[in-house]
C-alpha cells in the first residue's frame, strides 16, 4: 500500500518579529507530521518553534513538541505526533529583529 502525503506551504517569504502564529490547517488524516523551519536569511538572534493542537481549529493548547532554530542556522526539522485534528505553530523571535523565512507542514498517512 503506498502511503499519501501532503506538503503545505504555510509561510513563504513571511517577515515577522516578536511573536506570530501560522493559521491552523486540519489534518485529522494524517498519522505523522512534520515541521520544516528554513531561513531566507539567517537570523542572528535564536527563533523558538512551538507546536499547538486542537480538537476544534479555535481553542489551541500547547502539544508539548516544541525546537529553538539557532542564531545564524539554516534550518530545523521538528517531528510531530499524536496531534488529533488540528496543528498550528508559533514561532518566537526577537521583538527587535525582522526574521525572513518559509515554513511547511508535511503530512503523512
């Protein structure tokens, strides 16, 4: 049996500083996920990720899965499991310093 899979491009490009949540994406289908984090330009100060569940896609709490992108790294995988319906992700930064960067959710069955 082949395995479906789905990669969702959830920020391009996105500037942000300080504190930011993506917008929530159901993915009750799926067995696993995983969280790609990749600077457009690395960012001298650490970025925190955090991921959020939900059983509804409106009351979020925190899933307990959670990676730091180091000052100056290209990028940080984060492995997700036992999410239930709904995943969204927070990332912390530096309130002072704009960060560039593109996150995607891959999905697995």
């Amino acid at each position: 049996m082949i395995r479906e899979s789905h990669t969702a491009i959830l920020e391009r490009h996105a500037d942000f500083s300080g504190t930011h949540h993506t917008e929530p994406y159901e993915c009750a289908w799926a067995g696993e996920a995983t969280a790609f984090l990749y600077a457009v330009v690395p960012c001298p100060d650490p970025i925190a990720l955090e991921v959020e569940v939900s059983a509804d896609g409106r009351r979020w709490l925190p899933h307990g899965t959670s990676a730091v992108l180091p000052a100056g790294a290209e990028g940080i995988r984060v492995p997700i499991s036992h999410f239930g319906g709904w995943l969204r992700l927070r990332i912390d930064g530096p309130d002072a310093t704009a960060f560039k960067y593109d996150l995607y959710l891959v999905l697995k069955q």
